[in-house]
C-alpha cells in the first residue's frame, strides 16, 4: 500500500518527530508537527478552532506527514490519512528519551515552535513534560487501541511498533525498496 497521507502517533518521548523526519527525506513528503500548529508564543496554546483550521490545510494536501497525537484533531486527521504508524514504546523508553531531549533543548537553547523555549523552571513546574508523561503515557496506549478499532478509521494501515528497533528496521526495509 502506498503511503502518502501519514499520522505518526505515540506518546511524548516516543521519537516522532525524528522518524516523520527520516519518513519525509525517504518518501520525499513533506512534514508538520501539529506542536508547530498549537503553541502560540510564550508557550500559549492556539483555540480548539485554530488548531483545526491548521490542521485542515495540511491534511487536505495530496501528500504528508503529521506527527502528534492532539485527540481533538485527531479523527479530522485520520479520515484523510491512509496510514497511522504508532510508536507505543515502554515507559522507561519514554521516558529516558524525554530527560535526554529535555536536557539538550534547555543546555543548547533550543528554539522551538513559535519562539518557545523549554527551561529548568518549566520542567519542574505543573506544566512540566516529564509530568505530562507519567499522566498520558498508559492511558495514552488504551486510547489509541480503542480508536484504531473503530469502524471510521478501517480504511488506515497500521503500524504498530512496539520498540525503537522494530521501528528502524523497518524504516530500513522501506528506504532499501525505494532505492
């Protein structure tokens, strides 16, 4: 099946944002992290109505890759994608990727959407990521079963990789069909 409308899903830390990186180079499609589409500057999040009207610019193209998993979009992306590839890796995976990613944004400064920056402040705060892990990353997986399970979303491809292993492998065997 060929893919060229693409929903990369998972929890925070799961790596999405790098494999739709390497899927896009391979495929040649281009790739929007639906975090570029809500956060507004001073770390703000865009209305329920923004997000969506982003959203449908994106997904009304021909071809793409949209990494993230914001609930409140994500059946207006899945009705046009035709393939989900779910990163549904452990908790400690996770979470060690997300103290590493963590670590360097606030080191290097990393500017990221809309001009944000994460920080030691922020980190340790209520809106900390590292919390937001340990609140979504088992309910985060129970969702995701329940909802490719539905009759709407029987038309996707599915790929469910359950370690970063398995997920480069298969990015492998997909880049050598294509060259």
């Amino acid at each position: 099946m060929e893919m060229r409308r693409i929903s990369i899903v998972g929890t925070t830390g799961s790596g999405k944002s790098t494999l739709a990186r390497k899927l896009g180079r391979t495929l040649h499609i281009p790739v929007t992290e639906l975090d570029a589409l809500h956060w507004e500057p001073n770390w703000t999040e865009s209305s329920p109505e923004q997000l969506s009207t982003r959203v449908a610019r994106i997904v009304t193209g021909e071809c793409w890759v949209l990494e993230g998993g914001y609930s409140r979009v994500r059946p207006q992306i899945w009705t046009r994608a035709d393939t989900v590839i779910w990163l549904d890796y452990s908790f400690p995976v996770n979470f060690t990727r997300l103290v590493k990613r963590t670590a360097r944004r606030i080191v290097f400064r990393e500017v990221l959407w809309s001009g944000n920056r994460e920080s030691l402040a922020r980190t340790f705060s209520r809106d900390s990521i590292l919390i937001w892990l340990f609140k979504t990353h088992r309910a985060g997986r129970s969702k995701f079963v329940t909802q490719l399970a539905q009759p709407e979303y029987a038309h996707l491809n599915v790929h469910h990789f359950r370690s970063p292993r398995q997920t480069d492998a298969w990015l492998r065997a997909l880049s050598n069909s294509i060259n």
